[in-house]
C-alpha cells in the first residue's frame, strides 16, 4: 500500500504504456486537472511525469491508471537499465491488454478468413460474428475505456475515442468482423508502436550499461591483530588505524553505494565505474562512450577519469570524485531524456495540429454520413448487393483520419538523433536546437582552447650564439632555455610554463632564481646563481636593452607570424630570445574543411588576440573571416552583425568565457564540456561537445540535417498515405480493415524511418 503523502515540491514518475506523442497529452491534461496540482508535463521521449502542487500521489498515480496507463518500474541510481523485451511477442505477453489483444486476434480469424478474405466460398456462420464480437470486445474494452475516461475528465476525443466510434458504428450497421477487426489491429498497432518506441528510449538509457553495476573499493587493514605492538618509525607502538605494514584489501561494492573519497581499484581492460581522479598508475583510456574520441587518451596520476570509460593496459588506483547519481555519464543520460521538453518547432506544430485535428475530423465524418443521404438521396446503409452506405464511409473515415502516424512521425525522430549525438559525443539539450543546427549558414568560432590547444607552447630558441640555427636546440640555445626557465619556475603566467615545460628535456645547469619580481607590461626578473637574469617583452628590451638589428628583424619577423617573442638579458647583456605560440588543434583546419564541403561557406573567427596572431591562426584553420581584439560584449555584437548578415548563425567556444557570444548566437556550442575546464558547459550552452576539440561538428551538422529531412519525409508519408485512403473510402473502394491497417503500417513505418537515425553514422571519425 502507498503511503497516503502530499506534494510539496515537485513530483516525477515514470509512465508505461504511452506509444504516442497523443499519450501524453492526455495524461498532461488530465493530471493537471485534479484539485490542487499546479503544473503537470509530460516527457514522451522519456516517459516521465513531473507533477507541482499540493495533491496527494495517491491521486496523481490513480488519475493516470484511470487514464489507461501505469507507473513504470525505474532503475535505481547506479544499477543497470531496466531491459526492453526481446522481441514483440515477449511485449505483448507483458501487459493484461496486449496478453487480451493477442487473444482477439485469435478470435477474430474465422471471421477475417470467410467474412473479408474467401467471402466466395459462401460459407457462413452466427459463430463467425459471435467470435468477431468477442475480439472486439476482448481488444477494445481498455481502448473503449481509455477513449470514454479521456472524454469524461479530459473532454477530449482522443484516438482511442475515434476507434471505439468506428467499432461501435459498424456494430449498428452489421459490420461484425470489421468492428472486431478494427479493434484488433489497432490494439496489436498501438503495441508495435509501443514497443518500437521503448527500443528507441532504451537506446539513450543503455549508455549506463557501459558504466559497471560493481567496483573493487580498496579497504586499510585496520585494527590489525597481527601487527599490534610492532614498533612503528617513531618508536611508538603500533596499537590502532590504519596498519602501515599491511596492504589494502579489494572489496566488490556496487557502485551506488561508494562515497566521495573512496578509492577504487581498476584493472587493465576494465570499465571504469566511477568519475574520479587517477591516485596511482599510469594507462590509456578510451573515452569514446563519453566524449566520442576515437583514441585513447594517456592518464597518470591527477588526471580526471569518467565513468563507462575503458581502461588500458595498466591498473589505476582512483579516488571517487562524484557519487553514482552524480557523476557525468548519469547527467549526460538526465538531460538528453530532458531535452524532448525543448520541442523542435516542428513538432510543436505538429502536437497543435493534432488538437484541432481530431475533433475536426469527427465533425467531417458526420457531415461525411449525412449530407449525401439528405441533399443527393445517396444510400446511408450499405446496400443488399454489398454497395457502401454513407454511413460505412463516414466510420471508415474515421480510422483513415487517425492521426497516430502524424503524431509519432517527429518525436522518435528527434529523440533518435539526439540519443545517436549523445552516443558520440555530442550532447543535444533539445529538438528545438536540434532544428535550429540544421538550418544554420555560419559558425563563428572563439580562438583561444578551440580553433587552438589553449596551452602556448615554445616554436623558436635563438642564442646570440647560435652555432646552427637549422638544428634546435644547439648548446648555447639549449643554455639560453635554461637560463630563462630558471626565472620562469617561479612565474604562474602561460607563457612562463610554456618556456619551462620546453627546457624539461634537458639537463639544466642553473638553480632556481631567487628574488623573482614580475615587472608589469615587461616580463619577470631574478638572480640565477648570483646574476640578474631578465625575461622580457620585445618593446622593454628596446628602450633597455640593446640588442642587433638582425635580431630585431628575426623577433619582428616572428610577432608577424603570430608569435610571442620573450627576449633574455643577463647581467645587463642581451643573450637571445624565445618565441611561444598558441598551437593550432590539429582536428582544426580538417574540421572546417569538412564544414565546407556540408556547405557551412561563413566561418569566422572571433578574439581578443592582436590582428596579426588572429590572421596567422586564421591562415593555418582555414577560416574565411577574422575578427581581433574584441571584448566579450564586443563578440557577442560580431554575432549579431553574422545572424543579420548571413541568417542563422552558431557560435562554438568554452561556455564560459563566451557565455555573451554563445547566448546571442541562434545555437551556443561549448566544446570540452566532460573536460575539468568546462564542465559548467555541459549545463549552460544548447550543444555541449564532450570531447575537447572539433570533430564532432561536422557530423553534429550533418546529422541535424538528416534528422529534419527524415521528419519531413515522416510528415509526407503520414499524410500522403491518408489522402490515397480518403479517396478510396470516398470512392467506395476501401474498407475500415484496409484503413485500419493501413494507419497502423504507417505508424510502424514512420516509426521505423526515424529510428533509423538511431544509428546514423555519416561521417563520424
């Protein structure tokens, strides 16, 4: 029994049984009718119910039951997905109306053979009808009751509500096999329907499976018996904790019950269960099931590790960062089943048509069955010979005009393709930006950590004293890089550990400078080994310390070519100087070909950098404009200027720093959003690309692009397939089994057509 609680916040349910965007609808609508609940949504992509206000669960559980649906056994955090059945018999064998529709279709098969398929053989029986009467009864019953419930709290007519009428009118009029028939593949439809649609949101639920239910948690010996007064380093003994001569202990825990600071064991080949930081060990990691990288990443101690990813060659020792329910793959899982209730304009139009649509359609049949009779004297009962009355025509309009198809054309494929981004890489925070994607005509691109690495890196090392300047670094260049580094060390500026980061790989003859002083606008000083040492910019060095003019052209020359130039003086002599530049991603300039072969012509660069680094970079990626020396509010106006002048316009950054940019732009896109970095991206930009660089664009292109060619293929066929059926029911020439059967093949096939995208592939790397 439920206890008897009160909403105070908001409520969230899983629903079972909804096959159609038309579903949930009417649960939204009849929930938000009951007294005290404030708002009700309904997701269908996810197959949740989120319910505001002071009303009792017990209601709220009750009103959906009464509706024809159910709550849904939900997984608990951290444990495996609830698996689909495996096949459609096994989903009709779960649920009492699919187990009752199944046994229709028994029931209805005398009839079907000798009343519609054989009639010929003039072979007929009272049984026939009986057993017609009885699938009808058996399918329909939680149809009939469902459609009945919807009018009565809802005063809605709902599918099920046009197919009880349908039944029930060739009931009147004789029609005993079509009344059971209708019922029957409507029944056995809507379960197809329901249980492809369930495949499609198991396919975005299954990313937990990559994470395992279970880790080896790593324990102290504590309290350890046998080492008890052993002495310890100090000379105390050893009396309690943690033993220091024993070794850890592996424990199997789930994953769900680990805590913050744990440390977990994982072995080579092994799944990593947990998002943490690696303690000991040193492996490659394919993060592909998170960020889509294609290659194994090199993890050593410090590095953070995601969930689902698959360790290498070597154990790795990693604390627990973040709990189960927490950690990035479960958010990455939370927010692609949200992202159905940002609904591509599309859709929504689609959801508004249907509204209207069905009540309209019940008035036109009506009209359809009554004015032929009235003004032209045409029959309104079928006639002896076999002819079709007008009322016949009018109820097989109405299963014709079954928007079932239409409704379930766009949503599965929306979800499909946001499900096929999700599983490479590419986080989708809804349909509407979705469609927005697939119309865009210009990309603007921050430079720094996107079109670039973000991490400056020394290019040049030139001593006075070079002795070969085409081989790097000779001795007095190698000398020079230690002397500068050894400033350096102690400097937290980029450029700084980018000089250090290059002399690491030599031996250095200088200790660490002391008395370190950062000169504002010119560089850093200190003594090295007894001697002042500068590290200095280019215009500081002109007004102070003299240096040759063919060294100032070669630093020039360097600036020109969007470097930083950072010139070194010891002891008031000019010894020589080193350039560091940003380095060009090398996915960059491949990517932005990629954009224009899929016909993205605008691509644009925006920075805060001076103009030559900019048009240097620029030159090397391939962009086809650049725009430098812009503030953040200054980006955001290049924007504007790019959706007035091109039309839909994206913007690609960090999500953090080009939070103005990416907030103008018709679609924000932050790239590194499973990075340390940017892991606020993946909550505030409407695209994040969990891996940290460009790859993944072009296919985010490419796919959008096919998720609304196939919607509008969907709609096409959905309507198309009933116009041909209008005509023949006009005409006299189709039948409420063929219009029936007909809806539900549509349905399927458009059902189909968008799970294809499913496992689109295009041209992911």
């Amino acid at each position: 029994m439920m206890p008897n609680t009160t909403l105070s916040s908001t409520l969230s349910l899983p629903i079972s049984g909804m096959d159609c965007a038309d579903c949930a609808r009417t649960i939204q609508t009849g929930v938000s009718r009951l007294p005290g609940v404030e708002s009700c949504s309904v997701n269908f992509a996810a197959a949740k119910m989120n319910v505001t206000g002071g009303v009792a669960e017990e209601a709220v559980v009750a009103r959906v039951r009464e509706l024809g649906y159910d709550i849904a056994q939900e997984a608990a955090p951290g444990a495996a997905p609830v698996q689909p059945p495996a096949n459609f018999l096994r989903f009709l064998l779960n649920s009492q109306e699919t187990r009752l529709a199944l046994l229709a279709a028994l029931f209805i098969l005398p009839g079907l053979i000798f009343n519609e398929f054989l009639p010929m053989l003039g072979v007929e029986h009272w049984l026939f009808d009986a057993t017609s009467l009885l699938a009808m009864l058996l399918a329909g019953f939680p149809i009939a009751r469902s459609g009945w419930n919807a009018l009565r709290i809802n005063r809605q007519i709902t599918i099920n509500g046009l197919m009880t009428i349908a039944a029930v009118g060739a009931v009147v009029i004789g029609a005993y096999s079509e009344a059971g028939l209708v019922m029957v593949l409507f029944a056995l439809g809507e379960a197809l329907e329901g249980y492809t649609v369930e495949r499609s949101r198991h396919s975005i639920r299954s990313l937990l499976e990559v994470a395992p239910a279970e880790a080896l948690v790593l324990h102290p010996c504590m309290d350890c018996q046998g080492h008890r007064g052993k002495l310890l380093d100090d000379g105390t003994p050893y009396a309690s904790g943690p033993c220091p001569w024993c070794g850890s202990h592996e424990e199997s825990v789930p994953v769900a019950s680990l805590a913050v600071g744990d440390i977990v064991l994982v072995k080579p080949g092994a799944a990593i269960p947990v998002d943490g930081r690696v303690l000991t060990g040193a492996s490659a990691v394919n993060q592909a099931p998170i960020t889509g990288e294609s290659v194994p990443v090199d993890k050593t101690p410090g590095d953070e590790l995601f969930a689902g990813s698959i360790n290498g060659h070597a154990s790795l020792e990693v604390e627990v960062t973040r709990l189960a329910a927490d950690n990035t793959l479960s958010r990455m899982i939370r927010m692609v089943e949200d992202a159905q209730e940002q609904r591509a304009p599309a859709q929504r139009f689609v959801d508004r048509f249907a509204e209207v649509y069905t009540p309209l359609v019940v008035a036109i049949a009506a009209l359809t069955a009554a004015l032929p009779p009235l003004f032209w004297d045409a029959p309104f009962w079928n006639t002896a010979d076999g002819g079709q009355g007008w009322l016949y025509r009018g109820l097989a309009l109405l299963v014709v005009a079954c928007p079932c198809a239409l409704v379930i054309s766009t949503p599965v494929t929306i979800i499909s393709a946001i499900s096929n981004a999700a599983r490479n890489g590419v986080l989708i925070k809804g349909g509407a930006f979705l469609e927005a994607m697939a119309g865009i005509r210009a990309i603007a691109f921050d430079k720094t950590g996107t079109l670039t690495a973000g991490r400056p890196a020394v290019v040049t090392v030139r001593s006075v004293n070079c002795l070969s300047p085409a081989q790097e670094p000779c001795a007095p260049c190698a000398d020079l890089l230690a002397l500068a580094a050894a400033v350096e060390q102690r400097s937290e500026h980029p450029l700084a550990r980018a000089v250090v980061s290059a002399s690491q790989g030599f031996p250095s003859p200088y200790p660490v400078a002391e008395g370190v002083t950062a000169l504002v606008g010119a560089g850093v000083s200190g003594a090295v080994a007894g001697r002042p040492v500068l590290v200095g910019s280019h215009a500081y060095f002109e007004a102070n310390v003299p240096h040759g003019l063919e060294q100032c052209a070669a630093i020039d020359a360097a600036s020109g070519l969007g470097q930083t130039p950072l010139l070194v003086s010891a002891g008031q002599e000019y010894q020589g100087y080193i350039t560091v530049a940003d380095e060009v991603r090398e996915s960059s300039r491949r990517v932005l070909g990629e954009l224009s072969e899929a016909g993205i012509a605008h691509t644009v660069m925006l920075t805060g950098d001076n103009p030559a680094t900019a048009q240097h970079i620029a030159g090397q990626v391939g962009v086809t404009d650049v725009r430098a020396g812009l503030l953040p509010e200054q980006k955001a106006a290049a924007v504007q200027e790019l959706l007035a002048r091109f039309g839909p316009t994206a913007m690609v950054g960090d999500g953090i720093n080009d939070a103005p940019a990416l907030a103008t732009a018709t679609v924000g896109i932050a790239m590194g959003a499973a990075s340390g970095g940017t892991a606020q991206a993946m909550e505030t930009a409407d695209i994040a690309l969990m891996g940290d660089d460009l790859s993944r664009l072009p296919f985010l292109v490419r796919l959008s692009r096919a998720a609304m060619q196939t919607v509008r293929v969907n709609v096409a066929l959905s309507i198309g397939i009933k116009v041909v059926f209008l005509l023949l029911v006009l005409a006299g020439w189709g039948t409420m089994w063929m219009a029936v059967l007909a809806d539900v093949g549509t349905s399927v096939l458009v059902t189909l057509n968008g799970m294809r995208l499913l496992r689109w592939r295009g041209y992911v790397g």
